[in-house]
C-alpha cells in the first residue's frame, strides 16, 4: 500500500524552482516568474497560490494556481497546464493529484476553477475531468515542442528542406544579430522596449489576447529580483548597424526560460527584417543558445492552424512535436 500524497503550499522560490526542474515537463505558466509576472501586471489582483504534492519526502507533483477574488462573488480560480508530474508517476497516483485540487477549491465556498490540465487530449481524459465533476468549455490548447538534447547538427538537419534553405539564404545577409540575458546582466533596455512597443500596437491593430508588454517587463523584473538563472529572459534582436550611433532593431523575439524548458514569447519584424528573412536565424540562434544554457525543451508557443495559418507553417518547418492539451474545464 503506497503513502498517503499530501499537498502544502510553498513560498520559496529555490525550492519551487528546484521541484518544477524536476518535472517530467517544463512549463512555462508553472514557472515561479510567472506566478510573480501575473501578481505584478494586475496590480496585486491576481494572486499565485502555489502547491507541491508529496509522498513522504518527494515531491511528486505541482500545481500553481491564480486567484482572483471577485467582491462577494467569491473567487475566480485558473490553473494553466498544471499540475506537472514527476517522471513515471503511476496513473492512480496522478489521479489522486487532479483529486486533490479538485478538493481544494469547491463551488460551495464560491472558489469558481476553470482548468487547462496538462493531459492530451481525447476521450479519456475528458472522463477523467468528468469525475471530478467538470465539463469541457474550450477545446484543446496545440503547440509544438522541441527536443534540443540532439547535436545542433541533428536539428538542423531534421528542419523542413524549404524551411533550412531560407535559413541558408538568411545567413548570408550583413544582419547582426544580438543576444540579451535578464539574467546573466546583459539586458538590453532600449531594445526590448522597442520590441515591446512593436508588439503592443500589432496587439491592437490585430486584437491579440496574448500577454502585453506591462507583463513581459514583469517577468524580466521577476527574473532580475529571483537571482536564478535557472529563470531567464532571452531577448534576441537583428540589426544591419549602428546609425547616429544606435543600432535599430528590424526584427526581434523573446524567449522566456523555466528550468530546463523554454517557450517562445513573442516576436516582430519590419519590411526590412521581412526582406532579408531575420526570424529564420533568430529562432535557430535562440535554439543554438538555449541548448548551451542546457535547456532541453523548447515549447514554441501556440500553433493555430486556422486563424495563424502563416506562423503555424514557420513552426511546423522546424520539425518538432506537434501536442494537443484537452482543453479548458469548469
């Protein structure tokens, strides 16, 4: 008969940084720069509450979760791509888990959950959220994940012919390109507040939901104050030189660490930066300096074959693993 799985809260960053590292998977939502990110951007409205659940002395699994207290409502509870397990968790064991959150968060005290569990897709586990008595409400999240652990030749090799053509192509441009670490000291101000403002007007000329710059700078900060660099943030930005002596980027991504995972952010690019094809060599570069920070998976952020068909195809040329989550449940 196994030990009993109880859950505890946890309010360290080492030690939450440490289990999350410890995963089967790395997700970025799970991340404690994450959880800090969203209490910063909203202003202290949306609070991380953050569970590790063990058998006797290991952590088996975690959970970080968002609260948002809606006057005498009660509270509006999220929990994106959680838990997370441990490798080889047996199956009633990661039951018992989805059980547990399930308890700590019910109808009657008002605490509303809508879940993104990390679980594939499929009819089984939709009877498995059924039993904990929620209904589906969106259809599944798909991304594409990359294994980084093969050499970067192996990688290379493995992307789309015409994918790896236009990256040789690219190559052979006068594009320089720039690489800032939150982390490691070398954050680049000017840039990422260039980029920011790309990405915020493109939000509102396009409607975009996605996260907005106030939480980007959130992270960073985050990063900045959690002196890990297990958590980082990757800034990667193409310029063709210095001009009135600054160098103006025309394309640029970001790249947010968790642990040994990493998930492209966002990115933009100019006419310019369109002309000579920048975001083929800043995805390889940001491929190339993840695997030597020894990050091993690589989430590309979202794949929407239907309303991003474009930016699907960039991502699928790169050759990895296409995933479909179950979806949203309440």
């Amino acid at each position: 008969m196994q030990a009993t799985i109880f859950p505890e809260q946890c309010d360290s960053a080492a030690v939450w940084i440490a289990a999350h590292d410890a995963m089967r998977q790395s997700v970025l939502e799970q991340s404690w720069c994450y959880g800090e990110a969203v209490a910063s951007a909203s202003a202290g409205r949306v609070c991380p509450e953050r569970w590790l659940f063990r058998r006797q002395d290991r952590v088996i699994a975690l959970a970080q979760v968002f609260a948002r207290r809606i006057g005498p409502l009660g509270c509006f509870i999220r929990l994106v791509r959680g838990p997370l397990f441990a490798p080889g968790l047996d199956r009633a064991s990661r039951d018992a888990v989805l059980t547990l959150i399930r308890m700590q968060y019910p109808w009657r005290q008002r605490r509303l959950l809508w879940w993104l569990p990390e679980l594939n897709g499929g009819s089984d586990s939709e009877t498995t959220m059924a039993r904990l008595g929620l209904r589906p409400m969106v259809s599944g999240y798909s991304s594409i994940r990359m294994d980084l652990t093969p050499p970067l030749e192996r990688l290379r090799a493995q992307l789309d012919g015409k994918w790896r053509n236009t990256l040789k192509t690219a190559e052979k441009s006068a594009l320089l390109l720039e690489v800032a670490s939150r982390a490691e000291g070398t954050w680049h101000d000017e840039a990422f507040t260039a980029l920011m403002g790309e990405h915020d007007e493109h939000r509102l000329e396009n409607r975009f939901l996605g996260p907005d710059a106030v939480f980007y700078s959130a992270f960073a900060d985050a990063v900045g104050r959690s002196n890990d660099a297990n958590e980082d943030a990757l800034l990667l930005w193409a310029h063709a030189g210095l001009h009135l002596g600054k160098a103006r980027p025309i394309a640029g991504i970001l790249v947010l660490r968790h642990g040994r995972g990493a998930t492209y952010a966002m990115g933009w690019s100019n006419e310019a930066g369109r002309l000579v094809k920048a975001h083929y060599r800043l995805i390889w570069r940001a491929m190339a300096e993840l695997k030597s920070r020894g990050v091993t998976q690589f989430d590309l952020g979202g794949v929407d074959t239907e309303r991003g068909a474009g930016v699907a195809r960039f991502k699928l040329g790169l050759g990895g693993e296409v995933f479909t989550l179950a979806g949203s449940f309440v």
